[in-house]
C-alpha cells in the first residue's frame, strides 16, 4: 500500500514538473515569435472572436475560465490598439458584441503564421504515431479535468 501511495506522489510530482515546464517553455517561445505585438493572452483571445466572429466579454471569460474583469482589460487593450469593435445590441443596451477589425484580423493572422511555424519545427520531432497518442491522451486529460470542474461547480 505504501509503495503504491509513493508512486502516486512520484507520478504527481513528475507530472506537475512538465506540466509547468512546458507551460512556461511554449509560452515563452510563443511570446518569443509574435514578438512584442501582441501579449498571449491577447492572441488567444483574438484567436477565439476570429473563430466565432461575433462573442461577448462574458462568453470569453467561460471560454478561457477567468473572472469577466481579466477579459475586460484585455478587451480594453485590444480596442484602445484598434485591434477589436464594440457594438451594443439594438434590444439589451448592455450586451456588447465583439468582432475583429481588419486590422486585428491582420495581427491574429501574423501571429498565427508566426505561430504555426514554430509548432511545425517541434511537431516535426515526433513521428505520426506519437502525435496520434499524445493528442489523444492530451484529448483525455482536457475532458476529465472538464468533467472534475463540472463536478466541483455542482458541489
């Protein structure tokens, strides 16, 4: 039982070593390629209006689980750069649309080249049946820590 119990900790430690390690390398690699453009989190949430076309502040902070006043100074951010609209609804004055200017459609879409490059040299490491079983692995992980959160919300 205690072997057992020191393999979990083994298993939690090394995870939390690479998970952190990871995180921080392709952040800063990230942050390395688009330069001082754009910060991550700005590119991830141009990333995600573009992919949708027209969002609100709120359903980006469920989207990335933030708290709504994180979204909003970024959104702030990319408006004051004129990288994002604003458009209130005709009916619920307080609803607020967001959509990429072309200008912030041109930032999004050089970063994301930027970006597309640089996983194509580290994706380039790993032969087809690797990617498959890491990507389906890592497929896994984001659901169970999806349905963990669901749970710890209903609690």
């Amino acid at each position: 039982m205690g072997q057992n119990k020191n393999n979990i900790q083994e298993l939690v430690n090394k995870y939390v070593d690479y998970s952190f390690s990871v995180t921080k390398k392709a952040e800063n690699l990230i942050k390395k390629e688009i330069g001082d453009d754009i910060t991550n989190e700005q590119h991830y949430t141009l990333r995600y209006i573009n992919s949708v076309g027209i969002c609100t502040s709120t359903e980006l902070a469920e989207v990335f689980d933030v708290k709504k006043s994180a979204i909003t100074g970024i959104i702030n951010r990319l408006e004051e750069r004129g990288l994002i609209d604003r458009k209130r609804d005709d009916v619920d004055r307080r609803v607020i649309y967001l959509s990429l200017t072309p200008e912030g459609k041109s930032v999004y879409e050089n970063a994301q080249e930027k970006i597309c490059s640089l996983v194509e040299t580290i994706i380039t490491k790993f032969d087809e049946q690797e990617i498959e079983a890491f990507m389906r692995t890592y497929e896994k992980l984001n659901t169970i820590l999806i349905e963990l959160k669901d749970c710890k919300m209903e609690e």
